[in-house]
C-alpha cells in the first residue's frame, strides 16, 4: 500500500471532571487525531490513530503542538517518500528521528488501522489477543479532601471497576490510602500513582504505605532515575512499577535486569506504538514481569486500540481501560461501558471502531489535509 494523505484534526474534549495529579489538572482535552489515507490493490482504505500527547510537556516532554510540527516537518514526508507501506515499516523508517514516541505511535497506529481494515482483520487478533473482554480498573485523581475521595471512590466501586488507582504526591499519599483500605476493606485492588513525585530520600516514607497491601506503586520517582527504583525496591514491600521509565522494550529489559520494576504499566504511545507494546509485553512475560495497559484519557478510537492489546496474555492485572463515561459525557466514538467491571473487545475489522460523524464535528477545532 502507499500513504496518500493524512487528515491532522483537532479535537477539544472536556472531561468530566478535572483530572489532578501530580504534575498538574486537566479539564479539557486537546487531542491530535490522524486519519491516514492508504492506496493499495483492493483501493482505498482509511484508517485512525489518537496521539495522546498533552497540551503542556508535563508528564513526558512530548506536548501536542510538537507532535503535530514532527509530523508535519518530518515524518509525514518520510513515509510519503517510502512508497510502499504497511504498519509494521512506519517504525522502522522513522526510526532515525529520535524521540517523539507519541507522534510516532499515532501514526503507525493509523496506518495499521487502515491496512487491517482492507484486510478485514481485527487489531485485537492482529496484536495476538486472547480474551474477548478485559477487566478495567479507574484512575482517580487527586481530590480536594478525603472525603470527596471516598465519595469519588465509592462511585466506581459500585459502577464495578475491579481496582482502583489512586494519585499520591507529597502530602497526599498515606492518609487517602489509608483512608480508601479503611472504608472498602481488605478485598478491593488499590494501586497508586506518583508520577515521579518523589526522591529516594523519601523511601522511609513510601515504606509507610507498605501494610495497606497495595498491588503496586507506580513511577515514584524521576523517569531517568531507574537506578534509584531499583534501590526503593529494596526498601519497600509494596512491588514497583514504571510508567514513565520505560520508554522501549530495550529500556524495559534493562529496567528488569537492574531490578528496577517488578510491573510495567504499557503505554502504547509513550513507547512508539503497539507493536514495541508487544515486543515489551514479550519481554517482561519471558522475564515473568505482569504488565498492565495503561491509559491517557483517551477517546474512543485510542481506548478501542488499547483494550486489544490489553487482550493480550501477559496482561494479567486489570488496566486504566476505563468506560467513555469515565472522562466524557459524550464520546467520539460508540461509547464503551463497563459490563461486570469488564470492557468488551473490538472484533470487527481495524481497531473496530470510527468516529461518529456528528460527534467527531461538534468537539473538532481544527483540520489540515496533509499531502505529498
Ligand atoms: O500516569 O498513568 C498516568 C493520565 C494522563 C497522564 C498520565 C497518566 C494518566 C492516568 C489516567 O493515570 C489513565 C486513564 O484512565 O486514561
Ligand atoms: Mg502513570
């Protein structure tokens, strides 16, 4: 096949709520959409891909209006003067540009979207998926009292998320956590998220969060600093995961051998796209290392890709693949929801899902038709 053109479409999504954590609050999303254009023996064939990236380079350095002059600038051009291609080229051809794993995750994902749905072929079977349906947990902000947490809390609980991750930094972390076990017991799956708010100074500390049998801790510290998540975990019961660490599957195998993680949350666009997702799902299942897909507020068409890939067998602890209602009142897409705590699987051809027409204008702001 050959790339014809791109679609660069900005949406703007206001979350349900303000979503804090660490590093900042969102209240409205702005998104960067691809839809690529492909040409190949049976026609034409379009295909989707979010880019996750946020508005300020605050969780990672990668900010949306980057992504959208890297694409312009750079990629798109390569790929346009690749001549053939399919979804299993884009990584490689740009691979000489460094970085930008959110832009590139985006596109590729567009492209495979686009191949497999003139191929008929699911993503979900595409990426080797093995469930029909994947148990979801919810990510929970950080709240303005324990109070409204516990309420916030008991909401999802009864909506039947299976495990619920709470945001901590510096001054919210034992007391809500504490708070949470407390109120729902011994029973219910809590993790938590610090998004590299913490040092290693701070290890006597976390350890205070060791009795509340917590699943995991994620990304306490510094996304460079894996030599000191390797030390925190020598001084901490609760099992460590990286987030913003593991950037690639060669930095995930380090990760493991430095003992720096005992999970690895797998977000596709934080690491170039589903299938270096994969390759780091194989390499933390050969190392016996559980992943978990994580999430980015995504709208319909990012959640549809990431709930295949949470199919996938070494996704043994539920992910951050919450409902649409989760994060918005209206999706782009036909919503997702939560049937006994699960999300069900796309199985129709690509990722299984596209934007509803009127949806997808009511919330675009902005849109560029990209052509060699
Ligand atoms: O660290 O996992 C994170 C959202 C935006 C940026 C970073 C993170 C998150 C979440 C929400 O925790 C996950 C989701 O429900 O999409
Ligand atoms: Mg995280």
């Amino acid at each position: 096949m050959n790339l014809t053109g791109v679609e660069l479409r900005r949406i703007s999504m206001p979350l349900v709520a303000p979503f804090r954590t660490s590093f900042g609050t969102e209240s409205t999303r702005d998104i960067l959409l691809l839809r690529a254009v492909l040409d190949g023996p049976s026609g034409e064939s379009e295909g989707w891909g979010e880019c996750v990236a946020m508005s300020d380079p605050l969780y990672s350095s990668e900010y949306v209006e980057a992504t959208v002059d890297v694409l312009k600038r750079f990629f798109l051009p390569k790929l346009f003067a690749a001549g053939h291609l399919d979804g299993s080229l884009v990584g490689h051809i740009l691979e000489p540009f460094k970085g930008h794993w959110m832009s590139k995750a985006a596109i590729e994902t567009a492209v495979l979207d686009a191949e497999l749905r003139a191929a008929g072929r699911s993503f979900a079977r595409e990426l080797g998926a093995v469930r029909e349906q994947v148990p979801c947990g919810v990510s929970v902000g950080i709240a303005d009292s324990i109070d409204r947490l516990l309420d916030e809390v008991a909401g999802y609980v009864s909506a039947g998320y299976v495990r619920i991750k709470l945001k901590i930094q510096p001054g919210w972390d034992v007391e809500p956590v504490r708070a949470v076990r407390e109120r729902f017991g011994d029973d219910l799956l809590i993790q938590v998220d610090a998004n590299t708010a913490y040092t290693l100074q701070d290890a006597r500390h976390l350890a205070k969060l060791d009795p509340f049998n917590l699943l995991l801790m994620e990304q306490p510290l510094p996304e460079e600093d894996v030599l000191g998540h390797a030390e925190l975990a020598k001084l901490v019961r609760t099992p460590i995961c990286l987030d913003e660490s593991i950037t690639s599957a060669r930095t995930a195998a380090a990760a493991i051998s430095l003992g720096a993680c005992s999970i690895i949350n797998i977000k596709p666009g934080r690491v170039g796209g589903y299938l270096e997702a994969r390759r780091i799902h194989d390499v933390a299942a050969a190392h016996g290392i559980a992943v978990w897909c994580g999430g980015m507020l995504e709208t319909g068409i990012g959640r549809a890709a990431n709930v295949a890939l949470a199919a996938l067998p070494g996704f043994t602890l539920p992910g951050d693949t919450s409902a649409s209602d989760r994060y918005y009142k209206t999706d782009i897409t036909e919503p997702f929801v939560l049937s006994d705590g699960h999300l069900d699987v796309p199985a129709g051809p690509g990722i299984g899902v596209a934007p509803l027409p009127d949806q997808l204008a009511a919330v675009t702001t902005q849109t560029e038709w990209v052509t060699p």
